[in-house]
C-alpha cells in the first residue's frame, strides 16, 4: 500500500489487478507524487514523478528539464558529476517524451513565484524514457497564437495545457455540486432514451436510420422534453439529469450540435418553487467558482425587458435604458426618414465628444442589426447639437434628450427599425444591439458583477415570416396563462397569449428556459390545433404522450439549462469550446476525429439507404 499525493490530497493506492500490469510495464515503478504537488514540506523526501517533458535548459554539467503533468510543473535537475548516467539520458529527453523520474526532493536556492512548486526542485537519480514523441503543431503552454482549427485537429495536445485542465476541473466540480445538491433537495436522476422518434420542437433532428426496420429512423432528442413529462404522469415527482442534447442546426462559439443541459421536472409545483430549486443549484454552482450569489433573483417580464433594454436576455451590469421616444419625431418627419414603426433611444454617457467618423461607425453597426437608420443628439458643454435638428425641431431635439435622461457630456442614439416584426418593437431590438456595443466600447460593464434574472409572461406563439403563420415560441407543451386560453380560437388573438414559460438570464446570457406544463388533453390537443396539426399528424408525432395525458396527468413544470454555457461563464471564457474536451467547429465538424465522415457502401446496403447526389 502507498500515498500519492495529489492537490496536496494524500490517497492510498494499491497495486492490483489492471493497475499492477501497469506498474510491471514501468518496471515495478510507482509514482509517489503528482508534479504540482511537491512543496517545501516535502524537502528531504525520495520522490517519483511521471509525466511530459515540458521545458529543457542544458547548462553542461547541469541539465534542467520541466516535468508536467495534469496538476502542475516540477523543475528537475540531472548533474553530469554525481548521476552520469541520468544525465546522458536527460540528454535524450526532448519536448513532450513521456518519462519517470526517481530523485529526491530539495529546496531551491533561489525560489520561483510563478508556478506553485516554485520553492522546491527534484534532484534525479534515475531517468526512465518510457515514450518518445514528435515535434508539436504548436508550443503547450496556455498562453498560444495558433488557430483554434489547428488546437482542435490536435485537440490530445491542446489538452495538455494547463488551461483546458483547470476548465474541464471545474466544469466536474459543477457538475458535481448540481448533483449534490438536486439529491438533497430529492431529486431522483433518471436516463432517458438517446433513441427516440422525431417530433418537431423547434430545430432539424439528427436522425438514425434503423438497420431493423428499414425505411424508419429514430431522432436523436433535441431534450427529454416528453419524457420527462411522462415521468411525472408515472409518479416521479421529481426527476432530473445532467444530459446530452442534439440540434441539427447552424452554430456559433456559443451553439455547438450536441450539448449538455441540466433537464428538471417537478409535480404540482408552483412557479416560485422551481425558481427556487435553480437559484439554490446555481447559488451552490457559483460557490464552486469562487463567486458568491444568492438568491432569490430578481423577475423582469418580458414586455418590459424588451422595451427597457431591447433584449429578452438582459445585460443587467450596466444602465444605459432605452426609451420609446417615437412621439419626438412629427409625421412629416418620419416620411421623410422613412420610419414605418417606433423609435427608441438611449443616453451614453460622457460620449457627446464622439467624433463623425465614430458617429458613422456607430449608424454602420446598427444598420447591420437592422436599424432603417440612427440619429444623434450630442449634449456639449458649449451647446446642444442633432443630427436631425432640422427634420424634428429644437422642442423635439430636447424633449428627445429629455426622455433620455441626457446630461451634459452626453450622445443621444436614437433608431428605426428597417423591418416591423410582428408582435414586437423591432426598433427596440435593433437600440438594445447599440446599447450592447456602447457598453462594451464605453467601459461601461462592471465585470465584477453577477446578474441573475428571470424573465416572465412571455408570448406562447411568435410570427414566423417563413410560414406566415404563428408558431410556438418556446415547444408547444408550454402552459398557458388561464384567462388567456379561450384566445387559442382566435387567429387574430394568438400574439395576445401568454405563456407560463420563463428563462433564467446571468450577465446577458440565456442560462435555460423552462415552464409550467399544459397537464390537460383537451388544453393540449387545442394548441396543437393552433400550430396547424391535423388529427392525423397528432396521432402520428405524439399519439403516445397524448394518450398519457388521459391517464391522470397531474399539473407539472420545469426547466433546463446549460451546463456548457455555466461552465463557460464561470471559467471567464467567450466560447463553449473552451469547457467541451472534444468540441466542434462552427460548421459542426470534429477535426481530431475527422467526422462526419462517408461510410462504407456495405453499411448502407444494411440500411437500405443509397446517397442522393446533390445539384451543383
């Protein structure tokens, strides 16, 4: 039996079975310490540690190689005078060889701060080469210029960075503290099915051809969504699972085609009691991170969030607030600037010294966010200018100011929308973009901050220009606010509806959404009707959970959210690929695994399915 010593944890192991065949292909070799482990209270003491050669220094008679490994860097020193022969094998050693080194453990004469073994060294006595290896694509050390395609096609080396480990570390003690902490609020955790049947929830599925059965497929889910509501028909009660998820859709750094989420359902609850199972979860998740929050969050409804900060996931870490301001632009006026719907602006502070260029950068971006166009009042101390003085008036040019809030020192921005959406102030979606810009190009985010927030009483259906018809906003289970449900015979109603749906936003980002469930037959069976399915399509996309719902169905709700974009918040990164171990590019494709890749004819034959050549 021995100790191994690792985060400064002492862990007994001992050497059997499968590790036993290890340790005889070492040559009976153990190792007593991980290498970021060793510490000035180990001085004195025969050490054995394993891992890659990070860095070598060859000063003649003495030869220093970093040794790394998941915990940290030890700095070993191989004499030509006292050990020969570890010397001239130190000199064998390149970057990245895998080796043993036996030796003893000294104090530094002169410490080093910057790495946490940085007040001891190894002296080696022996050196054991036990692998060699090429020279690497790129340096392994956090602080890299190469491209993130080339880290991700040697994604095995990035890895062994430092950074990705302290990653990967906390996103397990995340997710180890959720679990945790949903056990001891009695929360069972339950697998659902990765092979299921297609049903449309907002996304393409990943579909699965079955050999068996030829001509059919199983979807890979895009979330337990069903299931874990007929968890609840079967007693559950309180359900959850850390997992995975696959949307057949276009990415970017913060989507990727398979994700990870927490997914929970909860029987008669009501809305406050789910809030409060995540804001203990989260609470508990940010503790592990080092960042102290509690709950319970603040609630926005969505109306107000979109009209405030042109955003249903508000960045809460600054001001800067919109206001309608359409009644500051006369009639005359807005045909000659062809503005169709409303105009919000903002007040940024201390820009009115924002030179025309940047004003013109400014109108480019929002432009690009769909703004028809962006207007400006500067407040200098030496007077007040606009750029739409001569359309709207000096009274309006002030009453616009005025709305603001504006100071002196400070730009009025104010925008158009170039496209109404139905049901929505576009124009407030298109300021809430600049606002976002200008906080960022301002200074103006305190990133010391953690803003939780709920937003509430969103719309059950949205506009889809595509389909010219309204469609679900979230997934069609999503509950329905009681007065609003005799809405759901009336077309020109539907944009009125709203829904018992929420999402949980922190710092601008949606963290999940969830919702109280439809619970009734006839309340579910009149909303997919208001989606356009026919009897024929109910029966054939959720006969099952249909006739489920006649079976005592009792009322339920709940929630998922992302582990990937947690974990990538609380690590500080801007991209979920920095916390997923083997990630995918923005075109869904792994460049280490090479997939997708063709398969063989042989497997298609099996399948039934032959490839249709697509049109130039």
């Amino acid at each position: 039996m021995n100790r191994l010593n690792i985060d400064g944890a002492q862990t007994e192991v001992c050497a059997t079975g499968e590790e036993k065949t290890v340790l005889d292909f070492l040559g009976n070799l153990q190792r007593t310490h991980y290498c970021g482990a060793l510490r000035a209270s180990d001085e004195g003491r025969d050490a054995i540690v394993m891992g890659w050669v990070s860095g070598r220094r060859d000063l003649g008679n003495l030869l220093f190689l970093d040794i790394r490994d998941r915990t940290g860097i030890v700095q070993v020193v191989f004499n030509k005078e006292s050990q020969p022969e570890a010397h001239a094998k130190a000199e064998q050693a390149r970057s990245e060889f895998v080796v043993a080194v036996e030796g003893k453990v000294i104090k530094r004469q002169k410490a080093n701060p910057e790495i946490a073994t940085g007040e001891v060294e190894l002296i080696a006595t022996k050196l054991h080469i036990l692998n060699n290896a090429k020279t690497p694509p790129f340096p392994i050390e956090d602080e890299i210029n190469a491209a993130e395609e080339t880290r991700l096609r040697y994604r095995y080396l990035d890895l062994r960075r430092s950074k990705p480990h302290r990653n990967l570390q906390l996103r397990h003690k995340i997710v180890l503290e959720i679990r945790k902490t949903m056990d001891a609020m009695g929360f069972i955790e339950v697998e659902t099915p990765m092979l299921t049947r297609s049903t449309p929830e907002g996304a393409r599925d990943y579909l699965v051809p079955s050999r068996v059965h030829h001509g059919q497929f199983y979807a890979l889910p895009q979330s337990p969504q069903i299931f874990k509501q007929i968890l609840m028909i079967g007693g559950l009660d309180r359900y959850f699972q850390i997992v995975k998820c696959f949307r057949d859709e276009d990415l970017r750094a913060d989507r990727q085609p398979e994700f990870t989420q927490l997914d929970l359902e909860m029987s008669f609850p009501r809305q406050e009691d789910i809030f409060h199972v995540i804001e203990t979860v989260m609470v508990a998740a940010c503790a592990v991170a080092g960042i102290a929050t509690r709950g319970p969050f603040p609630h926005m409804l969505y109306k107000d969030a979109i009209c405030r900060y042109g955003s249903d996931k508000p960045d809460l870490r600054f001001g800067m607030e919109l206001h309608n301001v359409t009644d500051c632009f006369p009639e005359e006026a807005k045909a000659k600037l062809g503005i169709e719907g409303s105009v919000f602006a903002l007040a940024a502070p201390g820009a009115a010294g924002n030179s025309r260029k940047q004003l013109d950068d400014l109108t480019e971006k929002a432009k690009a966010n769909g703004a028809r166009g962006a207007y400006f009042v500067k407040l200098a101390s030496e007077g007040t200018t606009s750029t739409v003085e001569k359309l709207i008036g000096a009274e309006n040019v002030k009453k616009l100011a005025d709305a603001c809030g504006a100071k002196t020192g400070d730009l009025v921005v104010a925008v158009s929308a170039k496209q109404e959406i139905k049901g929505t102030e576009a124009a407030a979606l298109v300021a809430g973009q600049v606002r976002l810009h200008l906080g960022e190009a301002l200074g103006l985010i305190d990133r010391t901050q953690w803003k939780f927030l709920w937003i509430t009483g969103f719309p059950l259906f949205e506009w889809s220009e595509n389909d010219k018809a309204w469609v679900s906003a979230q997934h069609p289970f999503t509950g329905i606010v009681e007065e609003h449900i005799d809405k759901l015979e009336h077309p020109e109603r539907r944009g009125e509806i709203v829904s018992k749906g929420y999402d949980l936003v922190l710092n601008g980002n949606e963290l999940g959404s969830g919702s109280i469930r439809i619970h009734s037959q006839d309340v579910q069976e009149r909303v997919f009707r208001a989606l356009g399915l026919s009897e024929e399509q109910l029966r054939r996309r959720f006969g099952f959970f249909l006739d489920a719902l006649t079976y005592g169905t009792p009322p339920h709700g709940g929630i998922a959210l992302g582990i990937d974009r947690i974990a990538m918040l609380l690590a500080g990164e801007k991209s979920l690929r920095e916390v997923i171990a083997f990630a995918k590019t923005t075109a869904a494709v792994d460049l280490m695994a090479e997939s997708p890749s063709d398969v063989d004819t042989v497997q298609l034959d099996q399948l039934g399915i032959s490839i249709k050549e697509s049109k130039p």
